[in-house]
C-alpha cells in the first residue's frame, strides 16, 4: 500500500521570531514597559523588518506588546483586567481537567504527578524559583493529559501568558511557595482518591489563591502594572502590522 508523504510545514522566520519573544516577555526576562527597537531586533534575530512586524504583531493580539505610532513599541504592562480574564478561562477548564483526571488517573499517572511534586519541593528546598515555576507547568500540563483533554493545556498555555508574567513576582512572596506545594498536594491526593469533586474543589481553591495578592503585588512594582485602561490600546495594537 503507498502511504501519502506527511506534510511538515518548516517553522517561518516570524514563528521563531515571536516564539523568542513571547518566551522572554512570559518570562521577564523581557520587562513590562521596556522598548522594543525594531532595528536592535532585526539585528538580534538576523531577519528583515517584515517578519519582525508580523511576529510583534502575534505579539500586541495577545495584549503582550504595544505599538504607539510616532512613540515606539512597548512591552504591555501588566493589566489586571487580562490578569482576570486569562484566571477565568484557566478555572473553567483546569477544574474540568481536574474532575476528569480523578476518574481517569491510572498508577502510571499518578507516579508522575508524584514525580512532578518531589521535583517541584526540590527546588523550593533550593530556592530556585525559575525551575519551580516550571515543575509546576509540568503538573497542570500532567492533569489535563491524564484527564485525557490534553488540549485542555494547549489552550490554558495560550491564554495564561498575562497569569504568568504576574505570577512569577508572587513566587518571592512569603510562605508563597509553601503554599503553592500544600494546593498541588491536594490536588494529587484527590486524584489518588479517585474522587472527582474534591480534585475540582482542590484545583478551584489552588486558582483561588493567585488574585488575591494582586494589589500587594502592584503596589510593590508599580512600573510593571497598568494602572487603569488605556483607551487608545486597541488602535496602537494594530498599528503594528507591516
């Protein structure tokens, strides 16, 4: 039997332009507020001003950049209305994700989040933050894929970038990251449990936890935040386009 070819689409100039810079914006390693030079950046990358524009555009679609003609291009600040709307998606589909693991989970599942959860106490134990950020990626992402709804993470990844941003500046927070560990905990033992409403309770009361200290936080970095909306954001976010 002849089998068709697969088609692998390569990954274009603007895609690996926008994924550098979305991973460094998520990050901070690229600040809120800090100047985006067009010419440093073609520079940098190695690419013309169209595939920049194209990605920088991706880039103020997902509130991530702002472009004001005349003024420059900006790293967004945070703003607390994208903070609230990015949690509401999050909640609504990780508590599915949550229920539907307590029911699916196998041994095999629940050794990883295992795994997932010493990890992340080992980097606390260490006070490396960066790397319990990202064990702690790992145990939602492990959830949705044991629940069966991997797409579930996919679109929680896509919509959280303006959670993140604000949650790495929480992770400093006194007992913050015990606390943190205490929730996935019980996410874990619910799912052990097999019992799906204390795996969605658990997962609603871990997301919970996060908007509370938005205040504390924006009053400790003030630059970084958004006071209150802009009415010309939209205008300047399509001005972006090449």
């Amino acid at each position: 039997m002849k089998h068709s070819s697969v088609d692998v689409r390569p990954v274009t100039t603007a895609a690996r332009v926008y994924a550098i810079l979305r991973q460094d914006i998520v990050t901070m390693r690229l600040k809120p507020g800090a100047t985006l030079v067009e010419k440093d950046l073609c520079r940098a990358f190695d690419v013309s001003r169209t595939p920049l524009r194209e990605a920088l555009l991706r880039l103020c679609e997902e509130q991530l950049v702002d472009v004001y003609p005349q003024a420059g291009t900006f790293v967004s600040r945070i703003a607390e209305p994208a903070v609230r709307d990015a949690m509401a998606i999050r909640q609504a589909l990780e508590q599915v994700a949550a229920r539907h693991a307590a029911i699916r989970a196998d041994a095999a599942g629940l050794a990883r989040l295992r795994r997932i959860l010493a990890r992340q106490k080992e980097h606390a134990a260490a006070g490396a933050l960066d790397e319990f950020h990202w064990a702690d990626e790992a145990l939602h992402q492990a959830v949705a894929e044991i629940a069966r709804h991997p797409n579930i993470w996919r679109v929680v990844k896509r919509e959280k970038a303006q959670i993140d941003r604000f949650r790495l500046l929480t992770l400093p927070l006194p007992a913050r990251v015990e606390r943190v560990i205490a929730e996935h905990e019980a996410i874990v033992e619910a799912i052990a449990d097999r019992d799906p409403n204390a795996a969605e309770a658990a997962m609603r009361a871990h997301l919970d936890s996060v908007l509370p200290v938005f205040e504390e936080i924006r009053r400790a970095y003030p630059d970084l935040f958004e006071l209150e909306a802009r009415p010309d954001a939209p205008r300047a976010r399509r001005a972006a386009a090449p």
